[in-house]
C-alpha cells in the first residue's frame, strides 16, 4: 500500500486519499498528475498502466468539477493497484501527456480525447481513435444527446437509378 | 405449341429467360456487421443449405456479385465502406436487409448507429427478427426470386425508372432541431414539414409513397 503521507510530504498535502472495498484512491490536483504518475512509476513500483478513462460530473449535484479523469495502475511485482484521479474543466480541459512514462497510454488518450474532448498536451498523435475524423462533437459528454446531432443522417442517398 | 418444333425446344421471352437465369443463380455479397452473420452463415451451411436456391455462392468481392446481404447494425463509419460496396456491384444486383438493426437500427437507437440501411441505399426485401432464423432467410430469398421473375426486366429498365429514393427520409426531423438549437418537443409535436430539410422539400421525398405505387416494389 501507498504511504499516503509521504506522497504528500513529496507532492504536496493537496492529495488526497481513500480506500473503498480494497480499492485505493489517490486524488491530485491536474498540475501535478504527470510528477506523480511519474513518481509512482519510478519509485513506488507501479509499473503498468491499466486504463486511462474520464468521467462527466455534469448535474452530479455536489461536484466540484467537470470532468475526472482515471488513471489505472498495476504494480506487477506486487500485484497492487491503484486508482489516480484528477479533475479538468471547460472551456479548456487540458492535462499533460505520460506517452513518455507509458506508450501505451497513446490510444487510451486518444480514446479519452475522443469521446471527451479533453487535451492532452504533448501527445505525440491526438487524432479521434474510434469515430470519424469529420465528426464534430464529443458523444461522451453528459450535454451530448443520445441520439445523435444529425451526424448519422449526414450521408448521401443512393437511389435506385444512379446505382 | 408451334407446328415443326422439336419437343425439346420451348419459346419464351428474353426478360423471362433472364429473370429464370438471375432469380436461379443469385450470388450474394455477405454484408455480415454482427450476430445476424453468424445466422447468414448458418443458412448458406449444410443444414439449411441456401444452395438449393441457387444462392450459396458466396463472394467477399462486390465485383462478382449480385446481392448484397446487410446482416447487422451498420455504424456511420461503416456507411461510406457499404455505399461504396453497393456502387461496385455490377448489374443487376438487388438487396436484403436482414435483421432488425439493418432494416430500423433495432436497439441501437444512439448516435452513431444508421437507423436503417435503407435510408441511403434501395433495399428489396426486408427479414425482420433479432436476428432472423435461417427460414426467414430463405424465405426472403425465395421473395426475391419472385419479385424478380415478376418484375425483371433483361436491361434494367425498371431499375432506371427508379429515381426517389425507396427508403424513409434519412434526416431525423429531432436531430434537426438539435442541430438548430430549437427545443426538443414530444413525437406530435414537431411537424417535420415546418422544418426545412437540405436536399429534401417538404413533399417532394415522400412523392414516391404517394403515387400509387408504394415505397417498396413488389
């Protein structure tokens, strides 16, 4: 287990934590996310990243934030995990990059870009990952409506005669 | 029967002789997104065995066939690819949209699922279910084989009268709104004739439904 105290005497006393059914938490604030996963990496042995995955907080009553993103760690020696969170809001959700610390965290930014619109600055290859290029919105975020904003609709009809 | 013909010489017209040809040698383009695939897979094996219909030869090159079965959701990305596979069939070619979600989007009634393949591309038969049984399959083979020995013609000619579009407007009159930034209101509420659709007048789309004839041949 984290020694929550000495990450705050390293990373500042804005860290927070907490344990819920065996799962470990660990909150930073967004400035700070790059030095601490880097940190975790290189010296507390978390060295596999599981996930990388956002939430909308839109309409959660007692949110503070927009959105949070999840980073989810795996140490392999041990066997632990370890769930970093960190918050970002409109108009300019923006985090660093850890393409550097993980490669694999290149298509999972991309996903998280993709369906949030949140930035990862530094990234070698922010490109939308699943949907089309042209596709103009994030589906992901809460004010998005199910169905659509007429980007299924927008393709030409084919009729009988010119095919 | 003509006098001084041989028993084994019979008359007919070349449109029959080609609508027995085509509706007996039918060559199908597997469109297969999802479950309804493995059904689709299913009816061309040995238990069900579309080759009895003349239907089994599959060929995963649009070049070589003439019916394109959509079997499964077909996802915005992938509407360009069966556009594009549709267009490269050679004549005379036809379509089954099997399955719920090819012929309406079944369940998948969110923003990236086309509700219905028929919006953008002629469909000729439709196999409801989810997904449909081989027998439904077959059945809407042999439907095809009617409707082209009832209809067909050996130039096409009744494929190039067509030119409305056979399937429903592909524009949502809510998505429209949304993109508008009007309110939402409840289905009887919005007119989809107040709303101005790129392409489409109020009227003009649905002229083919109001003809007589029917959106769908048959």
């Amino acid at each position: 287990m984290v020694d929550l105290a000495e990450l705050q005497n390293r990373y500042g006393s804005e860290l927070t934590a907490s344990t819920f059914r065996d799962n470990h938490r660990l909150v930073v604030p967004c400035e700070k996310i790059y030095e601490v996963l880097s940190g975790l990496k290189q010296d507390f042995g978390f060295d596999q990243l599981i996930d990388i995955t956002a939430v909308d907080y839109l309409e959660y009553p007692d949110a503070e934030h927009r959105f949070g993103v999840v980073y989810l760690l795996l140490s392999v020696s041990t066997g632990e995990r370890l769930i970093v969170k960190t918050f970002v809001d409109l108009p300019k959700p923006e985090l660093p990059t850890i393409y550097s610390l993980w490669k694999g965290a290149n298509w999972m930014e991309r996903e998280v870009y993709d369906m949030f619109g949140i930035v990862f600055s530094g990234h070698p290859d922010l490109r939308r990952i699943l949907l089309p290029d042209e596709f103009a919105s994030f589906p992901l975020r809460k004010d998005y409506p199910l169905q659509g904003r007429g980007e299924r609709h927008n393709f030409p009809v084919i009729t009988r005669a010119e095919s | 029967m003509a006098v001084g013909l041989p028993e084994n010489v019979f008359m007919t017209t070349l449109d029959a002789a080609a609508n027995w040809a085509r509706s007996n040698s039918l060559w199908p383009m597997p469109f297969a997104t999802a479950c309804c695939g493995i059904e689709l897979m299913a009816t061309a094996a040995s238990r069900h065995d579309m080759a009895r219909f003349g239907a089994e030869v599959m060929r995963f090159s649009p070049r070589q066939c003439d019916l394109l079965v959509v079997a499964g959701r077909v996802v915005m990305k992938m509407l360009p690819v069966l556009q594009r596979i549709w267009l490269q069939m050679p004549e005379p070619k036809w379509c089954i949209s099997m399955g719920a979600c090819a012929c309406t989007g079944g369940v998948f009634d969110t923003y990236a699922v086309v509700q219905g393949v028929d919006r953008f591309i002629p469909v000729d038969i439709y196999v409801p279910g989810c997904p449909p049984r081989p027998e439904q399959l077959l059945a809407a083979v042999i439907d095809l084989q009617d409707k082209i020995k009832s209809g067909g013609t050996l130039m096409g000619r009744e494929f190039a009268a067509e030119t409305t579009p056979r399937g429903p407007n592909p524009f949502d009159p809510k998505e429209l709104r949304r993109i508008q930034g009007l309110p939402i209101l409840s289905n009887s509420g919005v007119s989809s004739s107040s709303i101005v659709l790129p392409g489409h007048s109020a009227t003009g789309h649905h002229t083919g439904f109001a003809n007589g004839k029917g959106g769908i041949r048959g």
